[in-house]
C-alpha cells in the first residue's frame, strides 16, 4: 500500500471520527433537552460514523425506548435530525448511523434470519419471494444477506411500502433489462435512495437556514 494511499485512508477515518463526535455532542444537548440519561458511544462502522445511546443506569432503558418508537420510526428521525446537524458543523453530508438501546444490533440478527429463510425458500422452489415493508437501514441489512447466499435482491414498491425482493439470479437476468437495468436497485441499491433523501433534506435545512 502506498503512502498516498495510507494517508486518504488515515484522513478518511480521522474525518469519520470527528462527523462521531460532532454527532455525539448533538445527541448529549439533545438527551439533556428530553432529560434523558444514556452514555454515548462512538465508533466507525462499514465506512460510516456509528453513534449509539446505551442505558448507563437502572431505568434509563425503558425511558429510552420511547426515542426508538415502533418500528424505530422515532430512532430515524433522531438520526436525520443528526445528521443534519453533523453537516451544518463539517460542510459535508453525513451518513452517521444511530442506535439507540441497542434496536439496530437486534433488529439487524432478525432480519439476517428472515433473509436467510427467504434465501432458503428461493433455493429450493425457484420462486421469488418478497419480504415485508422495510425501511432503508434494513433492507440493506437483507440485501447483503442475499447477496453473500449467491442470489439476487431488488427493493420494490414506493415508501412507505418499499419492500425487498429475493430471487435466482437467472430469474433476474431475464426480469431486468434496458431501462429497468438501470433504475433497478440491487445489494447496496438502497443507499442511492438513502443518499438522495439525506441530500433532498439537507438542502432543504440549508435553505432555511439562509
């Protein structure tokens, strides 16, 4: 590995890790606003920043249960709302990824379980198999899943009904092609539409604060 290389990988995690603290000094003002207690961990994950708010005493786990909401609705707001305020302090768009009470490590085990019984399924009928409405964070979790059994994975559906879609991969050669190859998103396909929303929004915030 050359020292070029060295050097834009070391600059790269040393910004991931300043986009975590920025993130996680948000998320202390944000706890003492609610008047919530948690410790804050701080990591790199996947290239991405990854934040968590875990319990640090007793009770501190059910009050903040209710910044996860069902589903984890509340937990992606807290982490579009950080998000936000990671790039209005860097200058750069953030793809921080938030926990909180360990709902995304959980949710993450189930849903390589569901993935892996779909991937099953598929395998021994030959038929796709599609999966319930799923939110970004976790049909990337699926897609992956898929994509490491051998088969192919597409997100279908608009939001909030989007779904994932597993399949043989020859199956999927013969259901995608022209323009339909281009739009269709495979493992990974879900960030595109991540990265898009997270730009629509910030723009947006941008615009207001001007």
């Amino acid at each position: 590995m050359s020292d070029k290389h060295q050097s834009k990988q070391s600059n790269t995690v040393k910004e991931l890790e300043e986009e975590g603290e920025v993130g996680a000094d948000y998320l202390e003002e944000f706890l003492d606003i609610v008047d919530l207690g948690g410790d804050i961990d701080i990591d790199v994950d996947h290239g991405r920043a990854s934040v968590a708010i875990i319990a640090s005493e007793a009770g501190d786990e059910r009050e903040l249960a209710d910044l996860v909401g069902p589903g984890g609705e509340v937990l992606e707001a807290i982490q579009e709302l950080t998000r936000l305020a990671v790039q209005a302090r860097t200058g750069n768009r953030s793809r921080l990824m938030l926990d909180i009470n360990g709902y995304r490590a959980g949710r993450r085990a189930e849903l390589t379980k569901i993935a892996e019984e779909a991937v099953t399924k598929v395998k021994a009928t030959g038929d796709a198999v599609a999966l319930e409405p799923m939110n970004p964070f976790e049909r990337k979790v699926c897609h992956d899943v898929v994509a490491a059994a051998g088969l192919y994975s597409e997100s279908e559906g608009a939001e909030p009904h989007r779904h994932v879609v597993v399949m043989l991969p020859d199956d999927a050669e013969e259901e995608i092609s022209g323009d339909e190859a281009a739009d269709a998103p495979e493992t990974g396909g879900d960030e595109a539409a991540d990265t898009l929303a997270a730009d629509t929004d910030a723009t947006a915030a941008v615009a207001e604060q001007d």
